[in-house]
C-alpha cells in the first residue's frame, strides 16, 4: 500500500496520511512528494556490517533529501558510504568497532562453527556483546542531539535498549527472511516451509519451544544477563524482539514470505530498497557474447561469503560442457585470489558486474542465497538455483523452493552434478521462470523507498507503545 497526502487543519500540521488506495482522484500529491512543515531528528544505528549498512543508505538518502537532519552511528571503515548519504556520520566511542571481513580475525573461535553454532555464537559474541557499549553510546547521543526517531538494524541491540530505556521511537528494518515466531511456520532457522495446518501448528509449537528453551538457551540467558546489565528486566524470546519496536520494515513482498495468520501490526512490508552500485563497475569486453543465443548462467557467491570457490568450482566444472555462458561475478575479489585464471571456454569472469544490464540477459542464477542478491535476482524475474546453510541462508533457499522459484540444493557445497541437474531443471521446466516472473510483477508495485519512508515519517511526534511492561513481564528462560 502506498499513501497520499490530504489537508488536515483540525491536526495543526500540513498534511495527514491517508492509504493511497483510498485516496481522492484529485489528490497528485503523495507523500514522498510532500514535505511535512515540522522537520525531525533521525538518528539510524547500525553494526558495522556492510550487509547491513547498504539497505539503509537509501532511506537516510530519501530522510535528508525532504529536509530532515539524519545522523549515523556505525563503524568507522563505513564513515565515506554513510557520509555520501547526506548523514553525518558518528562513530563509535565505547562500543567496540570490527572489521567485517574479518570476521574470524576479530572473533577467534568463530571460523571452526558451522551452522547452528556459529548463528549462535554470532548472536552472543558479535551482537549482544556489543550491546551495552552501543547504548552508552547512543544515550550520549540522545542527550547531546535529542533525536526524534531511531532507525536500526535488528542486530543492532543497543538501539532496542535505547528504546526502552529513553523511550524513543524505534523503526528496524530487518536484513533477513522475517524472524518473528508464528503458530503457521517452523522457528527462524531450520530452513522449514510454512505449515499452517492443525498438525502442522502441532509440528511448529514443538519445534518453537525446542529453539527457545534448548537450541537457543545459552543465547537467551545471556541476553537476560546482557539486559540485567543495563538495568532492564527479563524479555521474552530474542527472536521476537521485533513485535516490540515502534515498526518492523520487511524489505521485501508478501509473495516471498511465508504468511502469518499472527503477524502483529507494526510489520510494514515495503519491498526491495535499491542497491547503490559499486564505484566505477562497467560491462567487460566480452559483455556483448551475452546477445540471447544461448542460456545466460550467472554464478554469485555474494559479496561476503566468497573467500574460498566452494560454489563457483562446482558450478564450473558442472557445467563446462553445457550449451549455456557462465557468468561469474566473484564479489569484489580477483579472480587469480580464488584460482579462477584458467576455465573452461564457456566461462566467462568479472570481479564485479552491473546487475542491471546483467540479469534481464539472465536465464537462471545460481547462489548461495543472500538474501540482498536473491531478492534482486527475482525482481527481475530470474529463477534461482540456492546452495547455502550458513547465516539466514538455509531460510532464503526455503523461501525460493516455497514460493516456486527456485531449487534449494541444501548444501553449501553441492556437487558438480547437482548444480547441472538443477540448472538443467530451472531451465527446461517453465514453471520456475513462471513464479520469479510473478514475483517481479509484485516487486515493481511496491516503492521502498517511498514506503519506508512514510513508515519512518510517521513516528516523528510519537511516543513508542509501551512495550516495556509486556517485555519484562515474559517468563525469562529456566
């Protein structure tokens, strides 16, 4: 849904928002065109993670653009990319600032976990640790600037304290598959469909009690502990700390989430945001072999977990004899650093491509399925092919098989003759281009940037619901 703009003098304000499709016929001046007569002070916070920083350079770009001051606290090696914004950026002072590729260097013990343990390990070490000195921080940015409105990342724990504590209003915009509990789904993780059945929701408060109370109990005391630190009391469950912030922004469609006959009210879903391209990135010499004469197969690793070719040499060697271009973009790395200097004549390889002339010349890709790059993919109708199961992983690949885009391989390393069967399958079967068509068609109604926007502006001049009490009233884990 999208929103206009109506006079409203009894309100003493310019403008109020009304749903768009509600508004009058007469009525051209929608909100993201509107500028509201009283400007705020927006304050977005976030982990030093570029994964999580790119999804919210747009919104604060958008927030400055209507003439409200944005300021930025994240991690100093992302001051120049926040800066470009129009935010002025502040970076850390107690909370303790990484490296984000470097993530085994500044967290020893962290490269030895795979899959479960490292989730969990990443959510004590990496995030809730960094909470209390992310809120000292932030409160000392609150007394200094008083800021209207906060708007974070889900990791970003420190700000859902500030929430509480200083009663300011919160907006996460979350960079994963929707991790809020439902009687209709298998808990964030597992890589489960939906099952909305009666012995489906049997099947999903077993497995929802089991992730809290075992899976996820060290995880949870310690987030009780972290919490006792800061002189709040016990919450409930750390998955569902998004039912209790002022809004929760999903940043994709209802088509590509499993419906949830429970979602709260303070979800908005707004759709893909724009990715800001990398500096300088141009089509290759050979960019022209990819004239529609044969099947385009693009091959991506994302730009974070490509360290080591566990999809790309598969991918090669699988489909080296097939009558299909491969197309490799290694993220932003050399090639020669992954051993891609010698490949088969069907291969071509790039450092970094320009998705936008890339994927309408796509047939299918294959990835490890992030969930930025898989969204991007389907947005513009291109089936997937998804090998991953680590981080959010295993959940976006669900997602793909779910909404019938896509294979999940359920493996991070899959064979060379399963990526060639599966490739060979999303290809010759129509019903898989069918579904990522779809989900383009529903991409291109919703307007993110307007959408989260609005969502965000519509927080300015409010206090936050009172949350606190039902937070702290939950049973804390035994």
């Amino acid at each position: 849904m999208s929103f206009c703009c109506q006079e409203d003098e009894s309100s003493g304000t310019r403008a109020r928002l009304v749903p768009w499709l509600a508004r009058e016929d007469n009525c051209h001046a929608c909100v993201f065109q509107m500028r509201s007569s009283a400007m705020a002070r927006i304050l977005f916070a976030t982990v030093p993670v570029i994964g999580h920083i790119n999804p919210l350079l747009p919104l604060a770009r958008s927030l400055v653009a209507r003439g409200h001051e944005v300021r930025w606290y994240s991690g100093r090696k992302h001051a120049t990319r926040i800066e470009a914004t129009g935010a002025r950026f502040t970076g850390y002072a107690v909370a303790r600032d990484y490296d984000d590729l470097q993530l085994e260097k500044e967290f020893p013990g962290r490269s030895a976990l795979k899959g479960l343990d490292q989730l969990r390990f990443d959510l004590a070490r990496i995030f809730i640790d960094a909470a209390p000195g992310q809120y000292t921080d932030i409160e000392a940015i609150a007394r200094e600037w008083h800021p209207d409105v906060i708007v974070a990342d889900p990791t970003m724990f420190g700000a859902g304290i500030a929430h509480e504590r200083l009663d300011i209003p919160l907006a996460t915009l979350s960079v994963l598959p929707c991790v809020l509990r439902s009687r209709d789904t298998a808990p964030f993780g597992l890589g489960l469909p939906p099952a909305p059945t009666v012995s489906g929701r049997v099947r999903n408060a077993l497995l929802n009690w089991l992730v809290e109370y075992v899976v996820f109990r060290g995880v949870q005391r310690h987030w009780q502990r972290t919490r006792a630190l800061v002189d709040l009391g016990p919450a409930g469950f750390l998955f569902d700390a998004p039912r209790h912030v002022s809004r929760f922004l999903l940043p994709t469609v209802p088509g590509f989430e499993y419906p949830r006959s429970d979602m709260p009210d303070n979800v908005d879903f707004i759709g893909i945001l724009p990715v800001d391209p990398p500096n300088g990135v141009e089509r290759p010499v050979w960019f022209d072999e990819l004239d529609g004469s044969r099947p385009v197969v693009h091959v991506s690793q994302g730009t974070i977990a490509n360290a080591k070719p566990d999809l790309f040499a598969p991918a090669i060697e699988g489909l080296a004899n097939e009558d299909v271009l491969v197309v490799l973009a290694t993220g932003g790395r050399q090639p020669q650093e992954l051993g891609l200097t010698r490949v088969p004549s069907n291969v071509r390889v790039a450092s970094l491509l320009p998705y936008a002339d890339l994927l309408p010349r796509t047939s299918v890709m294959v990835t490890n399925g992030g969930y930025g790059g898989v969204q991007i993919a389907l947005s513009h109708g291109v089936p997937l092919v998804v090998a991953g199961t680590t981080e959010d992983k295993p959940e976006v690949a669900a997602r793909v098989a779910w909404s019938g885009s896509g294979i999940n391989l359920r493996t991070s390393m899959p064979t060379p003759d399963a990526v060639r069967s599966a490739v060979r399958k999303v290809i010759a079967e129509p019903s898989f281009g069918q579904h990522a068509k779809r989900l383009s068609r529903e991409f291109a109604q919703y307007d993110a940037v307007a959408l989260g926007t609005t969502s965000i502006e519509a927080l300015i001049g409010a206090r936050k619901p009172r949350a606190r009490a039902s937070m702290s009233s939950a049973a804390a884990t035994p």
